[in-house]
C-alpha cells in the first residue's frame, strides 16, 4: 500500500511541475481537432461558397459530403502531418518529463530521494502518455461530433477512434526513442539533435548508397517497390506514413513492439546511468567512437557523392570528401566537448574514418565489386524477364487505364489517364524460358561497358524541327540503334536481380527476335493476349486513315470469334513480318465499365479524346482473317486512300536549318503515278507505331481530294471529338527517289527524323 501510495504521489507532483507540458499538448490538439472542424463547416457550409451552378439542396449536399471526405482524410492512419507533429510532441514530452538529467544538481537531488529508479522512470512515461492520450482523445471525439453534426454522417466517432489508435501507437513508439534519446544525452540541445538521428539516419544511408550506386553502376536500375519497403520500416517515422500500402495492420502492431523493446531498453539504461553525465553531451563514453563512425563516414560519402553528381570527378570528389570528412569529424568533436581546441583530439579515429570513406567510394566509384560485369550462370536462372521500351513504344497506352473525377464542385466528370503499371513491373512479372538468348543480350551489354559505350551515345531519334550541329560520335556505327534493356534475372535460389544494359541493339537483332517472337514474352507486354475471359468486353472500336468507328457487332458470338481470331493472328506474328509491314488499323476491345464512361461523358458533353489514348492494338495486313472478320461485321479499312479521289498532295518540310531557319520549298504533287509511289511508301498515322519499319517525321504530307462532300461521307469520326486529318508517315527505307532528291534527304536527315530500328 506505502509503495502504490508513493507511485502515484510520485505521478501527482509530476503531473503539477509539468503544467505548462499539459497546456501545450491541449492546445495542440484543440487547434488541430475542434478548432479545425469549426473553420472545415464554416468553410464548406456558408452559403456564400457554396456552387452556385447546382439548385440549393443538391450543392448543400454536396457542401456535407465535402465536408465528410475532408474529414475522413485528416483522420487517416496514415496521415503524415499528424503523424509528424506527434513525433515533434514526443520529444517534447520526453524533455519535460526527464529535465532533471540536464541538470546536475537537479539529478543529484531526484537520484538522493529513496525512490528507485524504476519507480521514477514509470512514474514520468505514466505521465507523458496519459497528458498526450487523453488530450488527443477528448478533442479528436469533439471534432468527430462537430463533424456528424453538421455533414449528418454517422460514422465519424468510429473513424475518429480508429485513427486515434494508430496514432497513438505512432507516438508511443516516437515517444520511446525520445526517451533512448534522454537517456544517451546530458544535454537538451544534443537530445534533440540525437532524436533526429533515430528518425532520420537509416533513410538517409540507405538514399546516399542508392545514389552512389546509381551514380557509379552501368547496369544499376533503381527499383522503387525495393526502396520504398526499406524506408518504410528504416525509421519509426516513415513506419507511420503509408510508403508501402496495404500494411496497416503491420505498421500498427510494428510500432507497438518496437516502442516497447526500446523504452524498456532505455529504462535498463537509466538504471546504469550515472548522476555526473547530466550536462555533457553524451551520457556513456562507450557510444561516442560507434556514433562517430556512423555520422562521419556518411557525410564523407555525401560531399563525395555530391561532387560525382556536379563535375563526374574523381580528383575532385575525393577533395570533396577530405572536406566532408574533416569538417563533419570536428563539428562532432565540437558537440562531445563544448569545446574549439579539441577539434582533433582523436585523430586515429577520424585516420580510420577516412580510410573507410575513401574504400567505399573507390568500391563504387571504380566497381571493384564486379557489378556491372555480373551475368548469372545459365543452370542457375530459372527464367528471366526482359524489356526494351526502344522496341515496344506503346507500352504506357497498353497497360493504362482511364477512371473518372469529378472536380471543382461540378456535377460532371472528367476522364483522368493513369499508367502506374513500370517496365520493372513488367519484367518482375514476365517469365521467359529463352535463358540463351538472354544471356546473348546480357553480354553484349557488358561488352558495350567495357568500351565505354553509353546510350548518350546515340544521336537524338525523332527530334522534328531541329538540325543537329555537332559531329555524330564516331565511335558509334552508322547503322547502330542505341537503347536500353531492362532484365529481371530470376535465380533459383528465390531472388530477383535487376539490371538494366545500354548497348547497340542492332548487333543482337537475332537475340532479340527470339525474344519478341516468344508467346510468353506477347502475353506479358500486350494485356488482350493474357485475358481469358471474352465475355467481358461488349464492343469494339476501330481505328484506321479515316479516323476512329465503332465495329458494329450485335451478336455475342461475333465478337467472340474476331476476339479468338485476332488473338491467334497476334500471337503468330514475327519480327520479320513487322520489319516487312506496317499496321493499317487498329482496334480497342471495350469492357461495359469502358463503355459506360464513355457514355456518362457524352452525355454530360465532355471530351472522350484520353480514351482514345489507351488500349488499341495493331492490325497488320497479313492479319487476313481478323480483316475478314471485320469484313463481315461491315467495316473497310482505310477505303478512301486510292489516286482516283486525290486531286493532290502536298509535302511540306518539317525539319530547318537551324543557321537560317528557312524551309525547303513545298512540294505540290499532282501526277497519279507519284501519288501512287507515296501511297504506297507511306504508313497510316496511327495510335501505334512499330519500330522494326520505322518511319521519317522529316516532312509531312497532306491530302486534297476531288470530292470533299464524298470524302466527309465515309469519315464519321464517330469514336473522335471532331475533325481528324488524315495524316500519312512516309517509311524510312521506301522514301520516293524524287522525294529525296527534292528534299535533300542525306543518311544524317535519315538518323535525326526518323523512329530508330535495328
């Protein structure tokens, strides 16, 4: 009875020299809570605000739900600023409750009463976690209410409570590193200071290493899903924010353990603590050597790695982190003893410090760890992933997606295009068994690293308008197609490795066929051959040089049939045929959710153009039965492309000399047999390109016809928001001869306008 007594006298006198602890964490949560939920209604609901393009009861409605969402925002688990302005109240908490240890008469006076230390060290955490709990509780119940008054939404105490408890397990966990942080230091500058390394040193090491790495390494490929699981779980901080989603219950219980193995453990170091470290910096001189090394080296590397990002120098990055070194090394000395001559009191650590900075920025820096030169061994892969956006362009439209939002508090939504979908995730998922030409490619990208070979190399593909100046590297070859090759290694052994080669494309043109020819390479890349199920798609559009239609299919079973045919007739499709042809349509396969947008935007009269952005895919012509089928769904192609109803063309110089910028004189085409020989050198623009039979964007071509109302007839443009021109790409290998002699077209013109190949 004498001991409880004395606990809980012991947290009565606590409580009444920490007043002013209990006023600020009342306010804090008063402003953030009550008083936040009164300016939300006042903001929302005043009639002055409110849409004045709705009828009254429909924009107050909506004022509510408004109103609601806000609220339900702020009350997230994984609401950062919360969550930040928590973690700044647990040192705050902490340096009140343990202020006596800054001080040395002030401990000598706690630590000569006849109470035990444990006793005490509960007594102040009892104290932090119900002034801050309860205040938090209390007002964030009042906002809740305030809120479900006014929005006349049930819910809101519900989600008030189970925010509630996640933060709190937040501020427990900041709470106990703080207190780690008091009990490591005599001094309250140096607590805070000790506090920011806790939260803020493992995600700055584990960035400076990813720059480095990305820096230093050829063939590195960040790998964000890799990172951001790292930051979440590097510091108790980030473990609240939501970096990685889905793990809420994780992070919750996460934080819980990790608050509690480390308050006990600052109370075993309390218990060990002496009375004559208050008022020095640091509390065991036992930590002061690791704390050291783990600050200096670091910094070390930043300066040096700052100076790789600036100048690519070595003789300079090593100045840089000499610097780094030095200065970073007597500011801690400065801060251990408050004092300016021992700024080198301990130089055969910071001797030590040195030499392992320097060791680790040459392991980087000079890849003495054989990083770029790794190439699995063919028994160990079990299968591998493999991706190039040179050779696949329409990547983002393939695996996009469009949804709809409403904005400005208006009735009408509006289309928004997402593709979060990366070529890591692609190779993460993709699953070749083609190990042989894999590894073909892998090397060549090796070799091109061990020449220096870089995709800078290359001269800018595709550039309309500008004229390149400068001299072409000679290092590269006249016929080389320079990109990038992204690899997802899967060993037998479980792991993934990532790496991602800049090489010469061309020299591994029978390598990468195999690879784009593989089934399970199409199924991966192009989303329509993996889907299993036709009968979720209702609708077809089409696209070709008459603009984009629908397919007019009423019975299931036709749709069905184009569907499998189309299938098989992508799936049969060669490199070879791709280098020899170029698509004349494409189509779009509609779910009913599609369909449905595109519907409730018609009818509210907004554009539609973003989903004509996505998801169409390239007819060739030696998909002779997928034409047939469209054939008998009553769809041309391209029915209007023919010299008897072209009057003319003209072409007309798209590229300038960057000296005089004047244009080459357009040229008026009206021979039949010219138009002909451009007809059928010439390529529809359209939602695809393919680059095996790449085209030149040095000049473009536009059509005159004999019989406008005719023409307009068959351009329905049914799937479009207007007028579309038709627009013809003259392919780079089947130019005209007086094409190139009008135009002057060299084989430099022919590497700076045109969609590079190999």
């Amino acid at each position: 009875m004498i001991s409880r007594n004395l606990f809980f006298n012991l947290v009565r006198e606590n409580l009444k020299r920490r007043t002013w602890f209990i006023a600020l964490s009342f306010l804090m949560f008063f402003f953030l809570f009550p008083v936040g939920s009164a300016l939300s209604v006042g903001l929302h609901l005043n009639p002055a605000y409110l849409p004045y393009n709705m009828d009254p009861q429909t924009a107050l409605s909506t004022a509510k739900n408004e109103l609601f969402s806000d609220f339900v925002s702020w009350n997230t688990p994984s609401n950062g600023a919360l969550i930040f302005l928590l973690f700044l109240l647990a040192i705050v908490a902490a340096c009140s409750g343990f202020q006596y240890l800054q001080s040395r008469k002030k401990t000598d006076f706690y630590h000569s009463l006849p109470i035990r230390r444990s006793t005490l060290f509960c007594a102040v955490n009892l104290n932090s976690l119900l002034i801050v709990v309860l205040s938090y509780l209390l007002m964030s119940l009042s906002s809740a209410l305030i809120i479900q008054f006014y929005s006349g939404h049930s819910g809101c105490v519900g989600i008030a409570l189970q925010s509630f408890l996640f933060h709190c397990a937040y501020f427990f966990s900041g709470y106990a590193f703080a207190v780690l942080a008091v009990m490591l230091t005599g001094h309250a500058l140096i607590c805070v200071l000790a506090y920011g390394v806790f939260l803020f040193w493992l995600p700055g090491v584990i960035a400076l290493f990813g720059g480095l790495a990305s820096t230093s390494f050829e063939t590195y490929c960040y790998d964000p899903e890799f990172f951001n699981r790292l930051y979440q779980y590097s510091s108790p901080l980030l473990l609240g924010m939501e970096i990685v989603s889905g793990i809420n219950r994780i992070r919750l219980f996460t934080e819980l353990i990790l608050g509690v193995i480390v308050l006990l453990f600052a109370g075993r170091l309390y218990q060990i603590r002496s009375s004559e470290s208050a008022e020095h910096a640091m509390s065991f001189r036992k930590t002061e050597a690791p704390i050291r090394f783990l600050l200096v080296i670091p910094m070390a590397l930043f300066c040096a790695f700052a100076s790789v990002e600036v100048l690519d120098s070595t003789p300079f990055s090593l100045f840089s982190l000499l610097c780094g070194l030095i200065i970073s090394h007597c500011l801690i000395e400065i801060i251990y003893h408050f004092d300016f001559k021992r700024l080198f009191s301990h130089t055969p650590q910071l001797a030590v410090c040195g030499m392992v900075s320097i060791a680790l920025f040459f392991f980087f820096r000079f890849d003495l760890g054989a990083y770029d030169r790794w190439i699995p061994e063919a028994d160990k892969v079990e299968s591998v992933g493999i991706f190039s956006s040179s050779l696949e362009p329409n990547f983002n439209q393939y695996h996009a997606s469009i949804r709809l939002e409403q904005y400005d508090s208006s009735e009408k939504y509006y289309p928004v295009y997402d593709s979060d979908h990366s070529d890591l995730d692609l190779t993460r998922e993709m699953s070749l068994r083609a190990i042989q030409p894999a590894l073909a490619i892998a090397e060549q990208g090796v070799a091109g690293i061990r020449t220096g070979q870089k995709e800078t190399d290359s001269v800018p593909a595709h550039i309309p308008n500008v004229r390149e100046l400068e001299t072409p590297d000679q290092n590269v070859e006249p016929n080389a197609f320079q990109g990038s090759v992204l690899f997802c290694w899967k060993l037998k052994d479980g792991r993934k490795v990532m790496r991602r080669y800049s090489m010469d494309l061309s020299a591994v043109s029978a390598e990468l066929d195999q690879i784009l020819d593989d089934p399970a390479y199409k199924t991966a890349v192009y989303p329509i051959l993996s889907e299993t199920q036709s009968e979720q798609f209702i609708g077809v559009n089409y696209e070709d040089s008459t603009g984009m239609h629908h397919v007019p299919i009423d019975d299931p079973k036709q749709l069905e049939a184009l569907l499998y045919t189309y299938r098989n007739e992508f799936l049969a499709l060669t490199s070879k045929t791709r280098r020899l042809e170029s698509p004349v349509a494409c189509l779009q396969f509609k779910t009913e959710e599609f369909q449905g947008m595109a519907n409730l935007l018609r009818k509210q009269g907004v554009s539609i153009s973003p989903l004509n952005q996505v998801n169409y895919y390239p007819v060739y012509p030696s998909f002779t039965d997928t034409i047939r089928q469209l054939k008998t769904c009553g769809v041309e192609l391209n029915p209007i492309l023919s010299t008897d109803m072209i009057s003319s063309l003209t072409v007309q110089s798209t590229r300038c000399d960057s000296d005089s910028d004047s244009k080459i004189e357009a040229l008026e085409i009206t021979d039949p047999i010219q138009i002909q020989s451009i007809l059928e050198s010439s390529k529809v623009n359209l939602n695809y390109d393919n680059p095996l039979d790449p085209a030149y964007h040095g000049f473009s071509i536009e059509l005159h016809f004999k019989d406008n109302s005719a023409v307009r007839s068959l351009m329905s443009y049914d799937e479009a928001d207007g007028d579309i021109p038709i627009n013809l790409l003259p392919e780079k290998n089947k130019i005209p001869a007086f094409l190139n002699k009008h135009f002057q077209i060299t084989k430099q013109d022919l590497r700076d306008c045109a969609d590079p190949s190999y």
